[in-house]
C-alpha cells in the first residue's frame, strides 16, 4: 500500500495536481534590466533611474518604469522584450524614476494589476488607471506568485517597497532607491520567507555616504549572509567600487541589457555551470550574428578581468571603418551592436584588442 501511495503521488506531480515546492516556478526565469545609469548591451540607453522585467514565472513581473517612457519602450525593443506583456507591475516608491514610465510601459487597453503602496499620489493611481490597468493600494505584504511577493511598504525618508523572489538557494531582493535603508529591506524578507539572503540588486541610496558607513553596510550585508550583489542605480560609483571590492567575484555587474537566470540555482544566461555570472575563464571573441547582415549585427565578447577594450572595424584594405567600443570594461560578457546601414556590402574585418589580448574575425554585410 505504501509503494502504491508513493506512485500515485509521483503521478500527480507529474499532471500537475500536486505542486512541488514552490522555491521557484519554472527551470528559466530571467530578469532583464531595461532601465538603468548604465548600459551592459552598448545598443541599449543610459538614464536615471531603474526597471527589470522578470519573465518565466506563471506571470510575467514589472518592477519599476524608469523616468522617460519612449527610453524604457526602446531599450525593451533592443532586447527583444515587451513590458506590456506583464501581468504584474510593481512599483517601489512614488518617484519620477520609477512612476515616469509607467504610461507607455503599460500601453492603451493594459490588463495589468499594478501594486502600489499606501503612500502613492492619486494622480500616480490615475495615470495607472487611464491605461485601464488596475492599481492596488498596499502598505502590507502582497504574495503575487507562490515563488513572488512584496516586502511590504517600509518606513522612511520616502515609504518604499521591494520584490522577493524565493529560489533554492535562498531569495533574491530586487530593491528600487532603499530609502527605508538595505539592511531594513533585508531583514523585513528574511522575516517574511525565514531564508537566506542569495542576492539583493537595485538601488541601495549610499550617495552620500562616506567609505567608513559603506564599509560598515557591507559587512552587515555579509554578517546576514547575502551571497551576492548587484548594486547599481543610486548606490554611488564610490560606495559601488567598494561593493564591488569587498564582493569579488560575487559582485554582479549590472547596466542595462544584463539578463540573469534564475533556477535551482542562480546562473547567467550563456552559462552551464551552475553559477551566478561567474568571470569567464579567458578572453574570446564570437563571431557576429547574424551574419551575413543588412544593416545590423551584434557582437559579443568575454574577458575574465579587467582591461581597456577597443573593439573596431576594417575594410578588406585594412582602414578603420568604425569604431564600436573604446573604454575601460570589468570583466564580464559584453555585446554591442553595429548599424552598417550607410556602408557598402562586402566582407569586414572587425578587432578585439583587450589588454594583450586580440582576435579577428570576417564579416559579410549583403545588401
């Protein structure tokens, strides 16, 4: 009788009748930044303020609009995304940098229920409503998906709140501007889900404060044993530099464009070893695609540290046609995007030089 009670369970998780451990819906959940200080894919646009796109859930998941519609509209296209197919919209506080691309995010006709706290404006709540999309006051918690919820508004300079995403190896906190503070948005989710820390992203508000406070943050961080870190957005260069040098290899480079995976375990999209954005091995050059092209290809090079990185382009005669990246990057995985539209068809050389590092490859523009 056990053997058959054990059978007929095996079979009903696999039709779908009995849910499994809800620590994550799906094997391929990505967050997709389309909104940010920076950019990780040069074909997208830099500005203030913030938004990602969670995708691969029951539901797909807004969090934050960014300032300028048209720019988050954009950056979504480039990506191959569209935020008007969320069904949930989370909003982290009521500023400009997260409410001004709410509009266009939505569009005319939108179906979405946007979560806002207690403290939002009417005219926010009315912009919202005139997509036809359907707001939600909230100060407490909201569970949105067995695997997603909000923290809850938190008390402070400005009321905020964030999003909870529990996974295998502990939760991972998407935070818009932490007006309240990070570590209180940390310990308000690891009250609520009783798990570890795996990673808190967003805005962290440390602009103005000096190394000392941020040192002191970072190890509060690490004493509840936040694994890893993608600060970006308000945090500050400086207090970003000292993340990212207590954090190493555990520090995420954010910027628009970077896409993360989440499954059993955190990895990169491109990566099969089962971590989070790990440094690539070695520097490497792939070939463009698509290829042949008219008029746009894409790029995308690894490098496994830091180096100043001039990627170019040549005619067959060897002149230098275009040049596409020429900057100090960190080490990471890189795609940019070439616009041949005013050049003529034929075979281009482009050229990786990073540190001592350089590679070519052929290219065939067909018009």
């Amino acid at each position: 009788m056990k053997h058959t009670s054990t059978i007929i369970v095996f079979v009903l998780l696999l039709v779908g009748f009995v849910s499994p451990d809800p620590a994550i819906a799906g094997d391929h959940v990505t967050i997709t930044i389309l909104y940010d200080n920076t950019v990780f894919n040069q074909a997208t646009t830099a500005d203030w303020g913030f938004s990602c796109l969670v995708e691969g859930l029951d539901k797909t998941i807004l969090f934050d609009a960014g300032a300028s519609g048209p720019i988050l509209v954009q950056n979504a296209y480039t990506l191959g995304v569209s935020t008007t197919n969320a069904n949930l919209v989370v909003v982290s506080h009521d500023h400009s940098d997260r409410t001004g691309g709410l509009s266009a995010a939505l569009g005319s006709g939108s179906k979405a229920t946007v979560y806002i706290g207690n403290s939002f404006s009417t005219t926010t709540e009315q912009k919202i409503k005139a997509t036809g999309a359907t707001a939600i006051r909230s100060a407490a918690p909201v569970n949105l998906l067995p695997s997603v919820q909000t923290t809850g508004e938190l008390v402070g300079s400005v009321y905020e709140q964030a999003l909870i995403i529990s996974v295998d190896s502990g939760i991972v906190v998407i935070a818009g501007c932490s007006h309240p503070g990070v570590i209180q948005i940390l310990e308000r989710a690891k009250e609520l889900l009783k798990k570890n820390i795996y990673m808190v992203l967003g805005g962290f508000h440390w602009l103005e404060f000096s190394d000392s406070q941020v040192d002191l943050l970072i190890k509060a961080m690490k004493d509840m044993g936040v694994k890893k870190c993608g600060a970006t957005h308000c945090t500050g260069e400086q207090a970003i530099a000292l993340i990212r040098q207590a954090y190493g290899s555990d520090f995420v480079e954010m910027g628009v464009g970077r896409v993360i995976t989440l499954s059993s375990t955190l990895v990169e999209v491109g990566q099969e070893n089962g971590s989070l954005l790990e440094i690539p091995q070695s520097f490497s050059l792939d070939q463009n695609f698509p290829n042949p092209f008219n008029p746009m290809t894409n790029i995308e090079w690894r490098m496994p540290n830091v180096a100043h990185v001039k990627l170019s382009v040549n005619d067959l005669l060897g002149r230098e046609v275009a040049t596409l990246v020429n900057e100090r990057k960190e080490a990471g995985r890189y795609s940019v995007q070439w616009d041949a539209s005013r050049f003529s068809s034929g075979i281009y050389i482009y050229s990786l030089q990073a540190g001592q590092f350089q590679e070519t490859k052929r290219m065939i523009l067909m018009k």
